[in-house]
C-alpha cells in the first residue's frame, strides 16, 4: 500500500505540473484547436513516464533494505548514531568516513566546530539511459552529507543528514533512485565497523598488557629465587663445617638461620616489602656472617625511624650487603665496615650500601649476577622510574645506590605496576 500511494503521488505531481503547462502552452503559443489532443498525448506520456520511475525508485529501495516505508523511500535521510567515545575521536571516525565514500569529491571538516559537509557525487545506478536523460535522473550537480557531531560526556552523538543538491520541493517530482539512503548505510556502516575495530585493538592490548604483567611477575620471581638459594646454601656449608669444629658456633648459625627464614619465607615472592623488613633481613643475614668473620665485620646503619615503613623492592639490599661483604671485605685482610644510609630526595627514596673494602680491583667488583639482577628487576618494576648506580668510595670500596619512588606508607608502585 506505501508503494502504490508513492507512485500515485509522484505520478499525480507530473500529471498536475505538465497539465498546467499544457494548458499555458495552449492558451498563450497555440491557436489551432486540433494540438490540444497533441498536448494531451504528452501529458499522458509524462505521467506514464513519472509512473515507471517511480516504480523503479520503489523496486531500487526494496533491494537496498528489504522494506518500503516512508523513511526508506525519501530521497532526504536523516540518522542518529550514538558512538561510545569521547566527540574529538568521534569527529575522526566519521570524517574518516564520508572520505572514504564512492563518489566523495569535497569535504569540508572543522574540527573545533565537530561539524563536516560534503559533497557527494550523483552515482545513479542507471544513469545513461534515454528514460532517466529525459527525467532528469542524470542528477543537477549530486547530493551532500552533512554531520554534526555533539558531545555527550564520554561519548558522542552524531546527527547525520544524507540529501540532494536541491530544492525540497522538488522531491515531488525528482527521486535519487536510493542514492541518499544507500550514502547514510555506508556511513553509518562504516562507523560500526570503526568502533569494532577500535574495541578488537582494546582487547588486544588489554590482553598483551595482561600477559606482560604475567611475564614480568615470572621473570621477577625468577630472578628472585636466583638469590635465596645462593645465600641458604653457602650458610648451610659453614654451618656443616663449623658442626665438626666448633658445634656452639654451628647452633648459634643455625639459630641465625632460622630468624632470617622467618623474616624472609612467609611474603610471597612479589609481595610487597618495606625498608624496615628488608633491614630485618640483613641484620640476621650479618648475625649469621659475624660468626665466621667476626671482628673484621663492622655495620653503620643510617636509616631513620620513618623511612622504615617506605615501600622498598625485597632483596635488593642483602644482594647490596653480600656483594659489599663477598667482593669488597672478606678479600680484604683486617676486614672492614658496612655503611647502609637511607635518604628521601625529590620525591625519591635513595638506599646506598658502600663499604671500605678492595673495591673495583678486586675479582669482579660488581660485575656479578646478583647486581645484573638488581638492574633487571628494577627495570621490570619500575621502567624508568628508579635507578641503580655502583662507584667507588672514597679512600677505598665500593658504594650501590638503588633509587625508587618514595612512598610514606601503603601501596607500593611496585604493586601497583604488576596489578594494575
């Protein structure tokens, strides 16, 4: 029934409009009764005519979308298409587009005014036949878009117009054979292929940013677990020695032991440390060293009481303090001292181990894999946010430094980086 009172419409406007030309013809260039039948004849033609295309336009708009409706039929379409980000990104999707339309010769894009108009080219699909020529369905001069694009918090809503370059009124008699609405459908498909698009890229990188964050964690607990072992089993050798030799000695190790067992074995590998826990750690990893080397090892400690709550990577400082002891004193004959001074400087936490040993002369000094460690888990935790640096001290040794972002107390960045 919408079909049959579109092409009634269309055909009755013709009729109208060549019969009130006809009429004026007659009355104002012709004087010979007998040409009134002759106008009548093109009357009926142009009706007849207006009819068919009608007809076709209908047939044309069925194939497009499979239904006829007002909406569908009209040569002007108008679409509302609400996209779910910001208006500057919602303003580059449909720019992008228009662009990208068949036929799409001048766009004209402001983007702090969110608005594009464009003139499209009239691609009518039967364009070169004597029946359109003769209609003027080869098109004034084509259609144009116009889109604004209004902000709606976190997203954008778009008001997208698809019409000819023409008259309203002339919609009466000329149709665009489905050019309008086929236009607004690709546009509006190529916006939801867009934003598909963008939300496939999302998950992708949500996806890769997870398994980074898997990857560092198992790199970091690797690199964790390079330390434990190394420092339990050299304790282990001396206590065995020292059970055949000097049993107290070996009682008094073992007893060490197990205090830096408790202060280290109940976190997990990536949990979180502070500097007071990890100083906890060194003093029962130095009761255990104190025994074999005895007055030749000496500790400063300059950390003051509320630094110790400060989020601080776990292990670092005892990798620091055995590399001091292993590289720089026990070479060394007399022995020598352990200084481990803590400062907070622009926002930074910085920790130095230095000590008066045999310093980068010796075998190594520093090269070895418990510094290589160091660098590689600060990296992993903290990017570019922390710094590791080993110089020598003056008159003799060596002094480590680790720098990280300083936090008073709570969540540490390092959490915060590997839970997101």
């Amino acid at each position: 029934m919408t079909s049959f009172f579109f092409i009634f419409r269309v055909t009755l406007a013709w009729t109208i409009a060549n019969t009130i030309l006809a009429i004026t013809v007659a009355q104002t260039l012709l004087h010979d009764r007998d040409s009134g039948g002759g106008l009548l004849l093109l009357v009926l033609g142009a009706a007849g005519l207006a009819a068919v295309t009608a007809f076709s336009h209908v047939r044309r708009v069925r194939l497009l979308t499979g239904e006829v409706n007002p909406g569908t039929l009209a040569s002007r379409q108008r679409r509302q298409i609400e996209v779910p980000f910001e208006a500057g990104e919602t303003f580059d999707i449909i720019d992008a587009a228009i662009r990208e339309l068949p036929g799409a010769e001048q766009v004209d894009s402001a983007r702090d005014s969110l608005q594009v108009r464009a003139k499209i080219r009239y691609l009518h699909p039967y364009r070169g036949g004597l029946l359109f020529q003769m209609t003027g369905h080869s098109g004034p001069s084509g259609n144009q878009v116009i889109v604004t694009v209004t902000p709606n918090g976190d997203a954008g809503s778009v008001t997208l117009i698809c019409e000819p370059e023409r008259w309203a009124w002339t919609d009466w008699f000329l149709l665009d054979a489905g050019a309008n609405l086929e236009n607004a459908d690709a546009i509006g498909r190529a916006v939801a292929r867009r934003v598909a698009e963008r939300r496939r890229s999302e998950q992708a990188a949500a996806i890769q940013t997870a398994t980074e964050k898997e990857l560092t964690v198992a790199k970091l607990s690797l690199l964790h677990a390079q330390v434990e072992p190394h420092f339990l089993y050299n304790t282990l050798a001396n206590a065995q020695l020292l059970t055949r030799s000097d049993p107290a000695r070996a009682d008094e190790m073992l007893g060490n032991l197990i205090t830096y067992l408790r202060n280290s074995l109940p976190r997990t590998d990536d949990a979180l440390a502070t500097l007071g826990h990890e100083l906890e750690r060194v003093r029962a990893y130095l009761d255990i060293l104190a025994i074999r080397m005895g007055p030749r090892l000496r500790l400063q400690v300059e950390v003051a009481a509320p630094l110790h709550g400060a989020p601080f990577p776990a292990m670092m400082l005892q990798t620091l303090v055995e590399n001091a002891i292993k590289h720089g004193l026990e070479p060394k004959p007399g022995g020598g001292t352990v200084w481990i001074i803590a400062r907070v400087h622009d926002g930074a936490l910085t920790v130095t181990v230095a000590d008066d040993g045999r310093g980068f002369s010796a075998e190594g000094g520093g090269t070895g894999i418990g510094l290589r460690n160091v660098r590689e888990r600060l990296r992993l935790a903290y990017g570019s946010g922390a710094a590791f640096t080993i110089v020598s001290n003056y008159p003799c040794g060596v002094a480590a430094t680790i720098s990280v972002p300083y936090r008073a107390a709570g969540t540490a960045l390092v959490e915060e980086k590997l839970h997101g």
